[in-house]
C-alpha cells in the first residue's frame, strides 16, 4: 500500500510541476544587436522591456536637453513594445532610474505624454551614475 501511495505521490508531483515557459526575445530592426541583453522579451503574454536610455539607437548619441533624452528613451521604449505586438496601454509597470532626483518633474512632463491614465504602477529612484552619460534609464513590463 506504502508503494502504491508514493507511486502516486510521485506521477502526481511530475505532472503537476511548472512547466518552463517559452520565450521570444523582441529585437526591433535596426537596434543594436550583439549585446549580452535583449532589447525585450515576450513570455507567457508579458513582455519585459529592458533598462533604455535616451541615446539614439542608429547614432548611439544622447540628446542635449534632458526632455529631449526622456522622449528618445520613451520612444526607444515604444519601438519594443510595438515589436511586441503592444503599445504603451499595455505597461503595468514602470522603474524609472535618474541621475539627478532634481529632474523628477521634467521627467514627469514628458512621461505623462506617453502614458495616458490609467498610468501604470511606477518607481523613480536616484542613482550614482548611469551608462554612457545618460541622466535617465527606464525599464517597462507590458501585458
């Protein structure tokens, strides 16, 4: 009966473990490839879009203006999700990393333009720095 039991308990654990979930890395035409990250990745109808800053994905170049920096990072943002087969309705959640918290609500302007209500969950920190001279880095996760 010891035997039958955990026969059972054994083919009832297996057939009831998770399942490793597909995924689909999202690599807009014409963004860099070759880099130890993807630009996005779909899985199980979320897509997770990864940290994006305002450089220019063709020239590599940041923008002058910091407004300008957030719109190029917004937009670089929008070409993944569109990738994806989403939009920015789609976001859930938002990590916005800056630089200088004294860029908050210049930040603020531009982002409510692209993110229309109801705005998804977001987080704004401060750091240190940044790579390649950004003031900004934004990470999104879409459904």
């Amino acid at each position: 009966m010891r035997t039958i039991l955990l026969s059972l308990f054994l083919v009832t654990s297996v057939l009831a473990a998770p399942k490793p979930v597909a995924k689909k890395v999202i690599q807009p035409k014409g963004f860099p490839t070759g880099r130890p990250f993807s630009p996005g990745i779909l899985s199980g109808g979320t897509l997770y879009v990864s940290g994006t800053t305002g450089h220019d994905v063709k020239t590599g170049k940041l923008p002058d203006q910091f407004e300008d920096e957030v719109k190029q990072a917004l937009e670089n943002i929008g070409e993944v999700l569109k990738e994806g087969g989403m939009g920015y309705e789609n976001a859930v959640a938002v990590q916005v990393y800056l630089t200088d918290m004294d860029l908050f609500q210049r930040m603020n302007q531009v982002y409510t333009t692209y993110f229309k209500e109801p705005r998804p969950t977001r987080t704004t920190v401060g750091v240190a720095k940044l790579g390649g001279g950004a003031h900004i880095e934004i990470t999104v996760t879409a459904r």
